[in-house]
C-alpha cells in the first residue's frame, strides 16, 4: 500500500492573550490507502487539532510552526503554507462529531449532495449528480436511497443524518476521509453499524480513514493501526492489536485500565 499521507514532525501553536499555547508538538503520522488509522486520547490531547490541520480548518489565532502535511507526497501544509483548499471536499472528505454541522437544515438531501458534485467534480451533468448521489446513498447501506434524497436532515434518524454526512464526504470519490468523533452522538447499535460501514467503505474503495476518537473500544473495532496522543504529543503508535494488547506506555495503560467492564 502506498503512503497517501503523511504528517512528518508537525508542531502547531495557539496565540492566546496570555501568550502561545502548544497545541501539537513533533507528531508524526502516516496512512495508507486502505488503511484505518485512529487518533485516540483524551479531550484536550490534539487529535481533532491534527485532524483539522490536515484539511485546513485551524482557527485564525492558529499556526503551523514546523513541519508539514504531504497529500500523496504532495505538501499541503507546513509553515506559512496551506493549499488544502485544492484538496478539501475533493482529495480529502471530513465527516464531523455532529451531522448537523454537515447538513443544511432547509435543504433536501438531493440538493446537498448536488452542491458538493458540482463544487468538486468539473463540467459534470445533471444526470450524472442524479446517478451518482443515488449511489453514494446505495453505498452508505440506505434501504430506500430514493425516498432519503427527497427528504430534509429534519425527517431522518440521527443514525440515517450520519450516513448522509458521509454520503456527502464521499460522494467526490476522495482518496482520503477524515471522522472526527463521528459516532459519538449515536447509540451503541448505530454506532457498531457506522463502523461496519467505513470498514466497507475502506475496503471497497480503497480509501484511507483517519478516525478520530477517544474510545478505544470502538477503534479496535475498527483500526489496523492506532496513534495515541496526549498534551499534543504522539506517545505510543503501532498496529491496533500491539497497542491495546501490549501497550509499552504508562499513559495508554491508564487508558485502558479507564475502560468501563460489564464483567
């Protein structure tokens, strides 16, 4: 499998009133296609922060002070640098904690998913957004794609609104989808039903997925490879089953030791 990207000694810094704050420290990351990486830790530890550099959605006090991001070798970010406004919804889909930050309140699914079509994918047909948002729904598992691409996020489950928050993450085809935090709103069942989907979705398309969570259950679940962060900074990182079988650092002990047991 070949890189597809790749955060190489990434350090990011907040300018606050009381002076800079560290946000990520020296972190390194790498995912390739096909692959499932997830970012886990407690809230404060820079996951969604490295996820939100990747697609350049940082706030404006934030900065990228060294190192970069490389997109299939391409460099999209490093210091004084941000080109992911040529890869963001295209090359790269971001699916968000809360589907109502993804979808439009007063628009049918049908129109949402046409806007980002033809946003992102040039001189493409009315036909054509027609075929392919009937698929992506068909993709996301839905039953009757039909009925959803009439409808508003307001008339769907919070589990159907999820689905089309990825639907329109991967309806451009991306080669790499972002989720950061995005079961954490449903119940168990949806839940385990999300995370089949986006091993499907890795599996079949051959995407990457960089998943951003701070439950470790539910990233072994899913991940072949998980990163662990804290106060900004990667502490331990390898494939899934070494890192929650045998974790070589105190702090991702902790971790699981914090994990509730029904036994």
């Amino acid at each position: 499998m070949s890189v597809l990207l790749k955060a190489d000694g990434l350090a990011v810094t907040a300018r606050l009133s009381s002076g800079d704050l560290r946000l990520l420290d020296d972190v390194d990351l790498e995912i390739r296609r096909g692959q499932i990486v997830g970012v886990v830790g407690e809230s404060g530890s820079g996951k969604t922060t490295l996820a939100r550099c990747v697609v350049g959605l940082l706030d404006r006090n934030v900065r990228v002070e060294r190192g970069s991001v490389t997109l299939a070798g391409d460099v999209v970010v490093s210091p004084g640098v941000d080109r992911t406004d040529r890869v963001r919804g295209s090359a790269v889909g971001m699916v968000f904690q809360d589907a109502s930050r993804s979808l439009n309140p007063l628009m049918r699914v049908r129109t949402q998913l046409a806007e980002v079509l033809r946003r992102h994918v040039r001189d493409i047909t009315r036909a054509e957004v027609r075929r392919r948002s009937l698929e992506v729904l068909e993709q996301m598992r839905i039953a009757d794609p039909a009925r959803v691409l009439d409808s508003y996020p307001h008339q769907l489950s919070g589990g159907l609104r999820q689905r089309v928050a990825i639907a329109l993450a991967v309806v451009t085809r991306p080669a790499l989808v972002i989720a950061d935090e995005c079961t954490t709103a449903l119940d168990v069942t949806t839940q385990t039903k999300v995370v089949g989907l986006f091993r499907t979705l890795v599996d079949e398309l051959g995407i990457g997925l960089l998943f951003v969570t701070h439950d470790l259950m539910l990233a072994s679940d899913l991940c072949d490879r998980i990163t662990v962060m804290s106060g900004g900074r990667v502490v331990e990182a390898g494939d899934a089953a070494s890192v929650l079988d045998r974790p070589q650092q105190e702090y991702t002990r902790r971790l699981l030791a914090a994990i509730p047991s029904w036994t």
